[in-house]
C-alpha cells in the first residue's frame, strides 16, 4: 500500500512524503514518527501509479539540482 502524508505548520503545508507500508498501521506509525514538532499532518492512501510518478519526479528534481551546483 502506498500513502502520502502532507505535514502542516499552521495552515502552511511544509512538505508531502510518500512512502509504502504493508498495512494502514505502520503507515501511521511511519508518518507519526516523520512529524516534527509543532507540525501536523494528513495522510491517504494513494495508487502505485502516483507513488512512482511523484518519487521519480522528485528524484529526477533533485538530481538536475545537483548537477547545478
């Protein structure tokens, strides 16, 4: 199963993760343990096709940063 969690500071959306667990347990206990302090956070279950397209899009994101620098 694959999940999103958006982490919150106020009403300002700080960051978005996406990870997989193999049940709605670990997936809270994963996002639970991601939060900072001070923060909040929603999470839903989304499809593996979103999980792939946003990781490697991030992936793909970060490495065009480092070839910047």
């Amino acid at each position: 199963m694959y999940y999103k969690v958006n982490v919150w500071k106020n009403d300002e959306l700080k960051k978005e993760i996406y990870y997989k667990a193999d049940n709605d347990i670990i997936a809270m206990q994963k996002a639970s343990a991601a939060i900072p302090d001070g923060c909040r956070a929603t999470y839903e279950e989304i499809d593996e096709k979103i999980y792939i397209q946003e990781t490697e899009t991030k992936i793909k994101t970060e490495t065009e940063a480092q070839a910047e620098v």
